[in-house]
C-alpha cells in the first residue's frame, strides 16, 4: 500500500515535468514510463535493500530478541532452578523448623506432662500423706477413745470389784459380827451381884475389828476357864483376869460366860469355834488356867486377896528382873524415876 501511493505520486510528477513540454506526448510518455520504472526500479531497489535490513535488522533483532529470550530463559531457568533450589533449602529449612518446631513441642509437651505427672505424683503423694495423717490421727483417736474406754471399763471394773470386795469384805464381817453377837461380853461378878454359885465358867477371846474383812483373819480364844468366889464373898476383879489374859493376846480381850459348869462352857467354846471356823476365820487357841481356880468358897482359910489366912502378903515394889509391882501384886511397865532433888541448908 505503501508502494503505490510512492508510484502515484512519481507518476504525477512527471506529467507535470518540463522535459514532457519539449516531447511528444508519446515520447514524453515513454520517457515518464522509463524514468517512472528506473524510479520505480530504484525505489523497489531501495525498498528491497530497505526490506532486506529491515529484514536483517529483524532477523538480527530476532537473533537479539532470540538471544534475549533463550539469555531471559536461561534467566528464568537460572532463575527458576534457584527459586526452586530456594524453595528446596526453604522447604528443608522449614521442614527442619517444623521438625524442630515439632520436636520442641514434644519435648515442651513432654516436659509438660512430665510437670503435670509430677505435680500429680505430688498432689497424689500430699493426698496420701494427708490420707496417711488422717488414718493416723483417726487410729490414734481410735486408739485414745479405746484407751479411754478400757480406762473406763478398767475403772468400772476396778469399782465394780471394789464394791464387790467391799460387799464381800461387809459380809464377811456381818457374817462373823452375827457369830461374835451371839457370845456377847461378859462381866465377872462383884460382891453385890446376887449370884449362887461360888465358881462360874469363861472363856475369852480377842480380835481386831479390822481383820474381820480379811479372808482368813485370826481370832485369839481361849480354852474355859473357872473363876472363883473368894472365902469372903467377893470375886476376883475383872481387870485383873482381863490384864492376865492380855499377856497370851495382841489385842484386848473379852470375857464371855458365865456358865455354871465347865461342860456347859465347853459345849459355847465349842461352838463358837466351830462357827468361826465355818466363816473362814483362822482361830489361834491359848490356855488360861482362871483366876482363884483352886480355892473353895466352903474353906476359911482365904482371905480377902485370896491369900491363906496366917500369911502375910508379900509385896515387892520390884521384882528379880526389875519390874514393879502395883497395890494388887500385878506387873507394871517400868517407869523411869527421875532422882529427887535434896536442897541442902547452909549455914
């Protein structure tokens, strides 16, 4: 298109063209036509060589562009492999971190688990030594309260078995009380008494009042024993037979009688033993020959003190081991007498 708008324009050119003026229009003509195709030639000439650089230029800036492309390629390939190569190292590298990542996960997992089993292990420890401290202080409560409950049985059992012992000890003693009220105490008789018989029968016996709870307490008695009436009509006192039986006795004794014969002393000698010994009482006998036992009311040969008549009383106020004797002829404890004082006058 380009072509011939150039020819057109040439062509009209040389229409116009004073040379036209001189020919024939034939020649003119042909001389247009000549010159318009050596023009023409030319320009085609042109526009080939123009075609051809423009050709090779093309090709050269194809080459070129050739060469960029396959330089931008390689570029990119260059490129490419490196972002590939990259992505690999990044890939790896965050496939390392992931693994890295990962593995310090589990292992914060792990030590996580490792606190939370060790603050469980814990919580379960603390849990069983409060399990173990409240088993602990329940036993020992447990144990405390039975303590307790033994102290209080023991202590019932102890006033149970002191009620017993004291109602067992009662009874003993009500027991041999009843036995020992049935031969109650008895006096000797005086001048006064208005009494027949001029010798009557006795025994004694002595105990403690304090014994009478033991299991076997023991109880001095002795056998029967006569006392006489003196030829006056008077009888021995009975201090004094008291004071002689005292010598044979811990503890003071007590006359029980009178009994008009000696069988009939016996027989309540007798039976006092016997019931005694049935309340397990141990019983210690000792002989008491009686007071004025060979004299005879009938004989006049004895005087007040039971003494024959024609003899003195003899009195000692001490006897061969030193002991004093008092207004009736009895032992007394010795007493130390302090020397009497003699105030001497001075002229």
């Amino acid at each position: 298109m380009r072509i011939f708008f150039l020819c057109t324009i040439f062509m009209i050119g040389l229409a116009y063209s004073p040379v036209f003026a001189q020919q024939t229009p034939e020649q003119a003509h042909q001389e247009a036509e000549k010159r318009a195709l050596e023009k023409i030639e030319k320009f085609l000439k042109e526009q080939a060589e123009e075609r051809a650089r423009d050709k090779a230029k093309a090709e050269a800036a194809e080459k070129e562009r050739a060469a960029q492309r396959a330089k931008y390629k390689l570029r990119e390939a260059a490129e490419e492999k490196e972002r590939e190569e990259l992505d690999k190292a990044r890939k790896l590298k965050e496939e390392k971190e992931a693994e890295e990542q990962e593995q310090r996960e589990a292992e914060e997992r792990e030590e996580e688990e490792q606190r939370q089993r060790k603050a469980e292990e814990e919580e379960e420890e603390q849990q069983q030594r409060q399990r173990w401290a409240e088993a602990k202080e329940r036993e020992e409560a447990a144990a405390e309260e039975a303590e307790e409950r033994l102290e209080e049985i023991k202590r019932e059992a102890e006033r149970a078995e002191a009620e017993r012992k004291r109602k067992h000890e009662q009874m003993l003693k009500d027991n041999r009380m009843a036995v020992i009220s049935n031969f109650e105490s008895s006096e000797i008789p005086t001048s006064a008494s208005m009494i027949k018989e001029s010798k009557l029968y006795y025994f004694s016996y002595a105990y403690s009042q304090y014994d009478l709870t033991n299991e076997v307490p023991t109880i001095y008695v002795s056998s029967p024993f006569p006392v006489t009436k003196y030829a006056d009509g008077t009888w021995p006192y009975e201090k004094d037979v008291l004071g002689e039986i005292r010598e044979s006795t811990p503890y003071s004794p007590i006359l029980h009688g009178n009994y008009p014969s000696l069988d009939a002393a016996q027989e309540a000698y007798n039976s006092f033993v016997r019931r005694l010994k049935n309340e397990s009482v141990a019983v210690k006998t000792f002989d008491y020959e009686g007071k004025n036992a060979g004299s005879s009311t009938n004989s006049s040969t004895l005087d007040f003190w039971g003494n024959e008549k024609g003899e003195k009383k003899k009195v000692e106020k001490k006897t061969e081991a030193g002991a004093e004797l008092d207004f009736w002829g009895n032992k007394v404890p010795n007493k130390k007498v302090a020397p009497k004082k003699t105030n001497k006058k001075t002229n």
